[in-house]
C-alpha cells in the first residue's frame, strides 16, 4: 500500500495545488462580463476540481507512476522465471502476485483523490489570500455555493474504479511478458497506454450513468 499510494503522495500535492491556482487563475481571466459575479470563480474551481480534475487526472498520473512500475516488476519475475518458481510450489502466482496490488490501490486511491481535493481547493484559496484577481470572501462562498455530496461519492466511485483499471492492466501485460528485458519494458508502455485508454472511455460512461 505505501509503494501503490503513500510513495505518490508527493506529487499528487504538487500537481493538485499548482491545478487549483492554475483553474482559479484562467476562470478569472476569461470572465468578461461584468454581469457574472466573482464568486464564480471558486464555484468553478470546486466543481473541475471534484468532478473531474482529481478523480481523472490523478488517474492518469498513477497509471504511469504505478502502472509501469507493477508491469516492470510482474513482468521481470516472469523473464527470470520467479513466476514459473511459484507455480511448481502449488502457489496460485495471478492471486500472489495481482490481487494485492489491486485490493491495495482500491483501499487507498480514494484517500489520495480526496486530499487531492482539499490540496487543489487550496490552491485556489492561496491564489485569492496573494493576488486581487478574486477576494478571499467571493472565493469562499464560490466554494459553499449549492454543494452537493453525491459529487464527492461520484468522484470516490471514479477513484475505485480507476485504480483497478492501473493497477489491473499493467499487471496483466506484465504477467503474460516474455522474452528478454526489451519485451519487459514494451509490457509497461503497453499496460500505461492501455489503462490510460480504459480510463478515459470508463470516464465518459460513468459520467454518462451517474450524473446525465
């Protein structure tokens, strides 16, 4: 659980407070009109943030931190023949080595989006308490503004089914590897590429299903 979420903590905080100054600062940039209230600005961010930005974007990031790390590691036990060590031992080696990694993901992914949340929102708060471009109040009450918590829910339900896509494909690839190193390393950039793709399609139809 450390390697598949602790370990990414790092720069999922510095990639979600740099996203939420950056939503903060171009919502504000592009409201022209005098008519649209300033409070907009932190309603906007509190919305890309928990609808999209945190749940599908730390998404893609973990699967190419840990997506190419879980292939790399299955698929090198498979050319030096660890795998086919455990199954002469009786040893189920898919259960072994797969579905902790995934039950692990599952588990935490969901923290790791929600701090995301918390990290990226503040983001935008420091853009508002350091610059003129919102007040600290409007940003405030942009982000109270018609909260819903089935956003929230939404979003966790989007992190579940994410990490087992990332975590899932990659091991697959890396599981059914064979030949030397080379064919190791094409498993991992075919598990991010593919799980990146399944992720995104997986994206629209759970957006389709919960929120159309």
């Amino acid at each position: 659980m450390v390697s598949l979420g602790l370990d990414s903590l790092g720069i999922i905080m510095i990639i979600s407070v740099f996203m939420g100054a950056v939503i903060t600062i171009q919502t504000s940039a592009n409201l022209e009109s005098a008519f649209i209230p300033s409070y907009t600005i932190g309603f906007t961010t509190r919305q890309s943030t928990i609808l999209e930005f945190s749940p599908t974007i730390m998404a893609l990031i973990l699967a190419g931190k840990i997506g190419s790390n879980i292939a790399s590691e299955i698929g090198l036990m498979r050319v030096t023949e660890q795998i086919d060590a455990l199954e002469i031992m009786g040893v189920n080696s898919g259960s072994y080595l797969i579905l902790p990694k995934i039950v692990a993901a599952v588990l935490i992914n969901p923290f790791l989006v929600i701090i995301s949340m918390f990290v990226s929102i503040g983001g935008g708060y420091a853009i508002a308490m350091f610059t003129d471009i919102v007040t600290v109040a409007d940003y405030v009450e942009g982000i109270q503004l018609d909260f819903r918590p089935f956003h929230v829910v939404y979003s966790l339900i989007k992190a579940v089914v994410f990490a087992t896509v990332f975590t899932s494909i990659p091991a697959y690839q890396g599981y059914y590897a064979s030949g030397s190193a080379l064919e190791v390393g094409k498993a991992s950039t075919r598990g991010v590429v593919y799980s990146s793709i399944v992720i995104l399609v997986a994206n629209y139809f759970i957006t389709q299903l919960l929120l159309i």
